[in-house]
C-alpha cells in the first residue's frame, strides 16, 4: 500500500466571496480532488456575476509539478468563465517548475 496518499491532504477553502486559499501539500495525489474543488466554485462565481477570482497560495505546504498543472486547469476554467485570475505568494518551488516547463513569464501574468 503507498502511504503517501494517506498523508497527502490539501483542500481549497473560500475564504469570501472572490477569494479562495489553496491548502496543503499539491501533489499528483491530490489535485484531481483540488481541481474540482476549484471548478465547483469558478462556476459558482460565473453563476454569481462575478468577475475575478483570487487563489491565495501561502498555505501550500508543498507542491510538485501537479500543482502547475493545477493552475493552468483552473486559469483555462476561468477563462472560459469570463474571469480575471489572479494567484498570490507565489512558492518558490512552483517558480522552479513552471521555469523548468518554459512557462514562467505566462504563468508570471497571474501571480502576484
């Protein structure tokens, strides 16, 4: 069995109505249930009439390079909802991934 599904935990919480907080360790395990969790509320801010949402990431223990992947997901699902998108406190090993993949200056775009 691998543990390390067992300790890899991570939840997106709302913390008001255009601001979200990305918590936990971002891993291949768990941003499947992260996506979604990120997809049910962009489509509830499109419902809302709202125009930007904001991902605070200061709470992410760790990420690997699933997490990259998690925020493109969710900046195309925001696109498509008519959103502007906008990722705080970056972590820098996710700097490091998104350099590493050659897409640092797009990913730059939405992070502050």
């Amino acid at each position: 069995m691998d543990n390390t599904k067992l300790i890899d935990s991570a939840k997106i919480i709302r913390q008001n109505p255009t601001q979200f907080s990305i918590e936990g360790r971002v891993s291949f395990y768990t941003v499947p249930d992260l996506l979604k969790q990120a997809q049910t509320y962009l489509k509830a801010l499109d419902s809302e009439k709202s125009k930007q949402a904001v991902f605070d990431l200061s709470q992410t223990e760790s990420c690997d390079s699933a997490a990259l992947a998690l925020m493109l997901e969710i900046v195309k699902t925001g696109k498509q909802a008519n959103l502007n998108l906008q990722f705080d406190n970056m972590p820098d090993s996710l700097s490091q991934i998104a350099k590493a993949y050659g897409i640092e200056t797009e990913m730059r775009d939405f992070f502050k």
